[in-house]
C-alpha cells in the first residue's frame, strides 16, 4: 500500500479512521475526504502523503459545528527534487473549487506574545498573558531578526502556575525579543 494513489470520485467518501496509514502517493478528492475523531481526546492519529488535491471536493477534519476532538498529525512528504503538481507545487494540501473544513477544539488563546526577551540555550520562556496550553503540545516560536529562518518548534513539557511560563524541551537556538 505504500505509495498508492487514491482517488475519490465525486458523490462517495473516503472516512479515516484508522491510527496510521502508510505514506501514500497521492489522494485525489472529488467527493469527500472526512477524518473520524476519537472518542479520547488523547488518542493521535497519523495520515501520511505526498499530496492530498481537493478538486471539486470536500476535505473535512472537524467542522465548526462538531470540531476534530482528538489528536492528527497529517504530514506531507515530499522534496524539492519531487514532481509537483503545477500552480500548486509538491508537498501540498491543494484546494481547487472545493472545501477545506480543519477546526479542532477551540482554544482561547491561540497565539501570544513573548513576555521577556530570551536568550540562545533558554528552555524556560514567559509569556504576556494566561493561556491554556498543556504540557506535550507543540509550540511554534516566529523568528524576530531578519532572518525568517530562525523561527523554531519546541514542545511544552511543563506550564507554570501563572499560565504564563513555558518550560520547553529542548534550549532554543536563537534568540527571541520581546
């Protein structure tokens, strides 16, 4: 099944609800692509492909109505070198005339700011208001120089009383103002 193709023609749907797929070529959707939560909240499911191209379709992991309640990790593979789908490019979730339903359990504070500057090797970093982040969720920390490559992806491991302050992983490579 590696590396297999799927293509969903219009009027039927494809219902994920399995833990792990193998990494697949390409998914063709003109029907429907749904992903099934898990009655746990803690349980992670892992879709893998090359592209995933929503042509006329519907691609749905969780609607506004009844969020995605559990955990996905949907990666793409792909490189540089890869073919590529044109306008599109490769490693891609495309979307041409159709829908893209992603929403997961609201959250009140998706993104914040740094509350104090932090320095190279920092695995503690505080924040300038109260969130309701938990330990073992992943965090994206955006680049403050001018060089957009120095942004960097740490996961939580503990959160402070406050809910302000963030122990983190692993040290950070850069340094982040405030």
């Amino acid at each position: 099944m590696e590396m297999e193709s799927i293509w969903i023609p219009e009027g039927l749907n494809l219902y994920v609800d399995v833990d792990r797929t193998p990494v697949l070529n390409a998914i063709i959707v003109e029907g429907s692509l749904i992903f099934a939560p898990h009655t746990d909240p803690n349980h992670e499911r892992f879709f893998d492909a090359h592209y995933i191209f929503v042509n006329k379709g519907m691609m749905e992991v969780g609607t506004e109505e009844f969020p995605y309640t559990s955990k996905i990790t949907i990666t793409m593979h792909s490189s540089v070198e890869d073919p590529y789908i044109p306008i599109y490019g490769n490693k891609v979730i495309g979307v041409r005339y159709g829908t893209l339903d992603m929403h997961g359990v609201p959250r009140d504070v998706t993104w914040t700011k740094l509350g104090e500057t932090v320095e190279p090797g920092a695995t503690v970093i505080t924040l300038i208001e109260e969130v309701d982040w938990v330990a073992g969720e992943q965090i994206s920390i955006a680049s403050t120089s001018f060089n957009g490559r120095e942004g960097e992806q740490r996961t939580i491991i503990a959160v402070g009383d406050d809910k302000k302050t963030l122990t983190l992983d692993q040290g950070l490579t850069y340094k982040h103002f405030a």
